[in-house]
C-alpha cells in the first residue's frame, strides 16, 4: 500500500491511541478498578499499528496475552474493549474474556490468547480456513520471543510452509520472556533466522521504527494474498513495562528501561513527520486531543456499564 501523508498520519493516530489507551489502563487498574491481570504493550506501538495498516477488515488477527494495540490497530471499537477489560456485559465477550481473551470477529481479530504460543494453531488453521474456501484472505498471528520455544511454533511454520498457507508470523522481539532476557532461551542470534528451516522468508526489522514495520509487513501480506505462502517477520521492540502490572521488574539491569525509553518509537515517528512537513504543531495537537477523548470516553462508558448477571452464568457455554 502506498504510504500517503494521510496514512502517515493514520498511523501516527494508531499508535498514539494504543499508547494512551495503554496508559489509561494502567492507571485504572493501580486504582483497583479492573479485575485479574493486565499485561500492557507499552513502547511497541509501532509494531501492531504498522503490520495492521496493511490489512483488510476481512483479514485475521490472532494475538496474546499483551494484545490491547493488536486489537486496537485491528479496529476495534474501544468503548467495548474497554468494557471487556472493565469485566462489563458491554464487552466484546460480556465480560468473560477481560483483558487476555478478547475476541471481534467483526474486525477480524480471532483473539487474544493467555497461553503462550496458543495462537499458532489457531492462525494457522484460519490461514487454511481462506484457503480451503478460495478466498484472498490473510492471518497474522502475533507473538513473543518467548513463543517460539514451544512446540506449536515449530508444527504451526511447517505446515503453513508444506501447505503455503496465507499467514505471516510476527514475532515481537522485545527483549523478555516474562522475566528471562532473549539470549538465555534462544539459541539462535534472531529469531527470524528459524525460517530457512522451512523454506521460507525470515525478516528482522527495527520494531520501533512504523515505517520499517510497515513495508516489510506489507511485502509479507502480499506474498500471502498471492498464495505464495507464509512469512517469520521479526520486529526488535522494547517493552517499557513489566511483564505485569505490578512486576517490579528487578530483573532489568540498570539504565536497560532508560534506553528504551530513549528510543520511543512515536517519538521517532512524530520528529519524521515534522521533518517530512506532514505535522505541524497544530495539527498534532489536534490529533492528541482526538485521542485523548476518545480514550476517556471509552472508559467512561466500561466504568457505567453493568457487570453480567449471575444468572447469565450458562449462557454461551457450550458444554
């Protein structure tokens, strides 16, 4: 797709959004407002909003624990991913998902997942799903680093290498496995290296640079679409927070979470857009005030939304 200063812009937007939507979850759940767990993208804005901006509404998406920005950029609507989060019956699955278990499929997004590398098998079997029914279709099955030491990885790339399924497998590289750094559990140097196993591209770009991501993710989508099967695109991020909320991360060495900070991807991407004469400072001002009321709006309406009722318990089980 070509990149026009309109779609520059769009994804200037995206990331933002994710960004303070990110933020606005964090605060919220530090007050005590939402249930279970949350596990925020913060700092790896560029990735789900560069991937995305080349897909369709009709394409998949399968995505992770830490998939708030995947579904956001994917098109979700935020007042119901909120609600979800929130545990609200106005949620994306009544409630019942939170944060780790979202499912839209109107937008395409299959769904977030709890269990690290659960999503091979899913995008996998949507990628075969398009194929089987002769539609141009595309999965993109996000991931960790910490993913691909399990089996499904491995069974997920060489069927959709033997059967040249429409996926592309992003792996964002940023730096932890939970708590354990990227060169005590991979063996390898990149991970995108892994895919001359099975015959097929392995890419490593700069996963905080959104143009970077978004040409070589669009050159995978297209090799998809044609029918000339899937992609091991490898996108080096940094997470800023901790694997958790409320992970104090002593894990990290000193200055680690300084340097990333430093390398702030919309901040890069803001200072692009200025040099290019796409942003002035009014237009971006005006950007930021779009986003910050839609976010409030989207936790304003999961805040007044009610929780399920208990006896709706049964309902949507299956067995």
């Amino acid at each position: 797709m070509e990149l026009t200063r309109e779609k520059m812009l769009a994804l200037y937007e995206t990331m933002l959004k994710i960004r303070r939507f990110e933020e606005k979850i964090a605060e919220m759940f530090a007050a005590g407002s939402i249930p279970g767990f949350v596990h925020l993208c913060v700092g790896q804005e560029a990735v789900a909003a560069g991937v995305a901006a080349n897909l369709r509404i009709d394409d998949y998406i399968v995505s992770t624990h830490r998939g708030h920005g995947h579904c956001i950029a994917k098109g979700a609507d935020l007042a119901k991913l909120a609600a979800e989060i929130f545990g609200r019956k106005t949620g994306y699955c009544q409630g019942r998902g939170g944060s780790m278990h979202i499912s839209a499929m109107d937008v395409g997004i299959i769904g977030t997942n709890g269990i690290v590398g659960g999503g091979f098998p899913m995008a996998t079997g949507a990628a075969f799903s398009a194929l089987y029914r002769g539609t141009d279709q595309v999965t993109v099955c996000f991931f960790g680093e910490g993913a691909t030491g399990q089996g499904t990885f491995h069974e997920a790339m060489n069927l959709s290498a033997l059967w040249k399924l429409p996926v592309v497998f992003v792996c964002e590289r940023n730096g932890w496995a939970e708590f354990s750094p990227f060169d005590v559990h991979v063996p390898v140097p990149t991970v995108s290296q892994r895919a001359q196993a099975y015959g097929i591209p392995g890419v490593t770009v700069d996963g905080n640079d959104v143009l970077a991501v978004y040409e070589a993710a669009g050159r995978a989508v297209d090799r998809a679409r044609k029918g000339d099967g899937p992609t091991l695109l490898e996108c080096v991020t940094h997470r800023w927070r901790g694997h958790y909320e409320g992970d104090p991360q002593r894990y990290r060495p000193e200055g680690d979470l300084a340097a990333s900070r430093a390398n702030d991807p919309i901040t890069r991407f803001q200072a692009k857009l200025v040099e290019l004469g796409h942003l002035s400072a009014e237009e971006d001002a005006e950007i930021k005030s779009r986003v910050e009321k839609a976010v409030e709006d989207a936790i304003s309406f999961a805040q007044n939304s009610p929780f399920p009722a208990p006896e709706e318990i049964l309902q949507g089980v299956y067995a």
